[in-house]
C-alpha cells in the first residue's frame, strides 16, 4: 500500500478541482482515497487477466 498522503500530493500537482483521476491497477485503493480527499473525481478499472491460451 502506498502513502495517501504521498499519493495525494502527486495529485494535487497535476488535477484541478472537479478533475478525474483513472486507476486501472486498483490495488489497495489509495489512489481512490487520495483523490477523494483532493476532491477530485476518481474511477477504477481492473480488468481480469484471461486465461493463458499457450
């Protein structure tokens, strides 16, 4: 799990207000929680990888 607060401040660099913030690895969550606490919309997608056909 990474730092919010590290996370936060990445994000608080690079948004404005209002802006959204896409997580597709959706670990933990705490990009999520980072972006929330900027207030900053935040989305998650984590797809399933598919079986491996070899």
């Amino acid at each position: 799990m990474k730092p919010t607060g590290l996370v936060a401040d990445a994000i608080r660099d690079v948004t404005r207000h209002g802006d959204l913030v896409l997580d597709l690895f959706l670990g933990s969550g705490t990009t999520l929680m980072a972006a929330t606490r900027r207030g900053v919309r935040g989305r998650r997608r984590r797809d399933r990888p598919r079986p491996s056909t070899w």
